[in-house]
C-alpha cells in the first residue's frame, strides 16, 4: 500500500511542480523584471517536478524489475580475496594486473602502429602521445631540478597506472588504490628512488651531510622523517581511496531503491575525479621528495 501512496505522491508532485513551473514562467516572462520571489517560486517548482519525476521513475522501474534486496553495509579495510588456480589472493591483485595487461596492450598496440609511423606533423594518437610525455618531463624537470629527465619515465608509468586504478572503478570492482598493500609497494619503490637518486647526486657522505644539516642534533630527527616518508605517502593514498569507497558505499545504503542516477553523479568524483586528484598528489609528493633530496 506504501508503494501505490508513493506512486501517487510522485504524480502530483510531477504534474503539480510542471503546472506550476509553467504558470511561473509565464508570469516573468511577461514581467518587465522578475522579482526575487518569482525567481525562488520557479526554483521551487523546478525541484517539486524534478523530485516528483525522480520519485515515479524509480518506483516504475521496481514495479518492472522487482525491488531490490536490501544489502547490509559493510566496510572492509581488507579487500575480498578470490581463488585463482588453487591460490587464495586479493582481489585487488587481480586487479591490478588486469590493468597492468591492458596497459601492456595498448603499449604494444602504440609500438606496433604509431610510433613506426611517426610524422614530422603529429596527428591523432601521436600527437596525444606526444602531449603526454611533454606534459610530464616538463612537470618533473620543473619539480625535481636535475633529475627530472631520468625521473620521467617513472612518473608516467606511476600515474597511467593509477589513473588505470581510477578507471577500474566505475565498472563496479574495488580500486587497487584502496589497498594498502599496493600503496604501500608504490611508496616504498619511491623511498628507494629517493635515497638513490640523494646518493648519486651528492655521494653517501653528502646524503648523510644533508641529514645532518644545519646541526648535527637534527641527524635523528631527519632519519625518522626520512622513514616516515613511504609511510605518509602509501597511508595518503589508502586512506583517500578507501574513504571515497566508504562514501559510495554509505550513499547506497542510504538511498536504497532510490539509488538511481544519484550515485551515478556522485560516482564522478568519487570514483573517477578524486582517483585522479589522488594519483596527481602521489606524483607531486614522490618528485619533491626528490627535490627535496637532491639539493
């Protein structure tokens, strides 16, 4: 019976906010000015039609398919595992190199058919190709002075494959990203590419001179926030990743059967607009630590 209320409620408030919006808009249109009223009445209808119709869609579609099962909220820190060829792994894992392999292809796809054929004028997907590395040895020879050319070849790969991690997520599987394990890889792997590149810029008892610097006192003060370093940088990344999924999972719950379209938005940012925020700091933090080391 609450079903048929709701259907009827969703009607009048459809056709009522629609006749009202339309007695509105006539009304200023053939005003001089419209007031500051009339501007809040066709808001106001506007939102009643756009809810009424919201409210209807929504409950046509549960009659057509049936209601959907209400799911209990649950949220994991730890991703689901899955059996693979007798072996229990994380679903993440799988994840992520099902990413790595369409990476690979669409290299292998690039060396096969561009960059055979490249041209003095570049068009279509060298001309991409060719805005993309610009855009990031650019970047990190104006973040990490020095080594920025060597640096990247890295830092494209970092960022395609978190970027991959932000595509992976809209078609309904968890980001590798939200894992802490895979951040906490990628974040060590920079903390090795900075000592190494500290090293080799400055020699050992530079590296350790510039730990020391200015005082000698700040020496273990300075190897604590060196070691800090991979972990600030992998819980940086887990953290906004999984806090973006938490927040996913809670508008579903919240919505319910009315989980239609809203998500969807939302999913936007969530799922495709933060990754990318993310995975543009990642690269940021690991080249001026870089920076940082080398000077």
């Amino acid at each position: 019976m609450s079903d048929n209320y709701t259907i009827i409620i969703s009607i009048l408030a459809l056709v009522g906010g629609y006749v009202w919006r339309r007695r509105v808009v006539a009304v200023i249109a053939g005003a001089e000015k419209p007031t500051k009223g009339q501007k809040r009445n066709r808001t106001l209808a506007t939102l009643v039609t756009v809810i009424g119709g919201y409210l209807l869609l929504t409950k046509l579609i549960e009659l057509v398919f049936g209601p959907q099962e209400a799911k209990p909220l649950e949220v994991a820190i730890a991703p689901e595992r899955v059996e693979l060829f007798g072996h229990s792994v994380s679903s993440t894992v799988v994840t992520s190199w099902v990413i790595i392999a369409v990476l690979v292809v669409i290299a292998i796809l690039l060396r096969v058919f561009v960059l055979t054929r490249l041209k003095d004028t570049p068009r279509g997907a060298q001309n991409v190709l060719e805005l993309m590395i610009e855009t990031v040895t650019s970047y990190t020879k104006s973040s990490a002075h020095g080594v920025g050319e060597f640096m990247a070849s890295y830092i494209f790969t970092v960022a395609i494959f978190l970027v991959g991690c932000a595509c992976a997520e809209p078609f309904g599987v968890r980001t590798p990203s939200s894992d802490i394990t895979l951040t906490g890889a990628l974040a060590i792997l920079t903390f090795f590419i900075i000592n190494y590149y500290g090293i080799k810029v400055k020699g050992v008892g530079g590296r350790i001179k510039s730990l020391a610097s200015p005082t000698p006192v700040v020496f273990p003060i300075r190897i604590v926030t060196d070691l800090a370093v991979p972990v600030s940088l992998a819980s940086r990344l887990f953290g906004n990743m999984l806090g973006g999924l938490v927040v996913m999972d809670l508008l579903y719950s919240a919505l319910g059967g009315y989980a239609l379209g809203i998500p969807s938005v939302a999913g936007l940012y969530f799922n495709v607009f933060h990754p990318l925020i993310q995975a543009f700091i990642f690269v940021t933090l690991t080249l001026t630590f870089i920076n940082e080391a080398t000077e």
